[in-house]
C-alpha cells in the first residue's frame, strides 16, 4: 500500500493542479490511498511535515513535495515504491 496525504488549502491553483495530477496517476496505482487535508482546519499538519508552501504531498510519511506535483516526478517515485 502506498500511502499519499494532500495537505491543500481552499482555492488554491496549484492544489487544484496537484489534485488532478493525482487524479490522473491513481488509476495506474491501485495500490496508492489518498487522504485530503485542509489546512486551514488543520495547521499542525504544516509543522509535523515541514510543509512551506501548498498543496503538500506526503508519500508514506515523508514529505515528497511542497508548492506543486510534477507528475513524471511523482509517478517515478510511486512506481519505486511498488
């Protein structure tokens, strides 16, 4: 299993961006689970992974990106999860 959390905040662009990103690359890892975060409800998230800028995404408890998702990047890494 593969873990991802996507730490957002509310109308963001690159949120949006990322979330489709995601969208797009999870049919071909069946295996991944996403959780969402709000940030805005939940702001110790952005401490406990170092997050600087959103969205953050956190694959299997480690900070993978901060401020976007380049999806050649993040299908790599998922596929090095496997």
């Amino acid at each position: 299993m593969i873990e991802v959390l996507f730490i957002c905040v509310p109308n963001c662009v690159q949120c949006a961006k990322a979330k489709a990103i995601i969208e797009k690359v999870q049919p071909d890892f069946p295996e991944m689970e996403v959780s969402y975060v709000d940030v805005t409800e939940h702001p110790e998230i952005l401490n406990k992974y170092r997050v600087m800028a959103a969205p953050g995404i956190v694959v299997n408890g480690k900070l993978e990106a901060s401020g976007g998702l380049d999806e050649s990047v993040f299908r790599a890494r998922l596929a090095a999860l496997r």
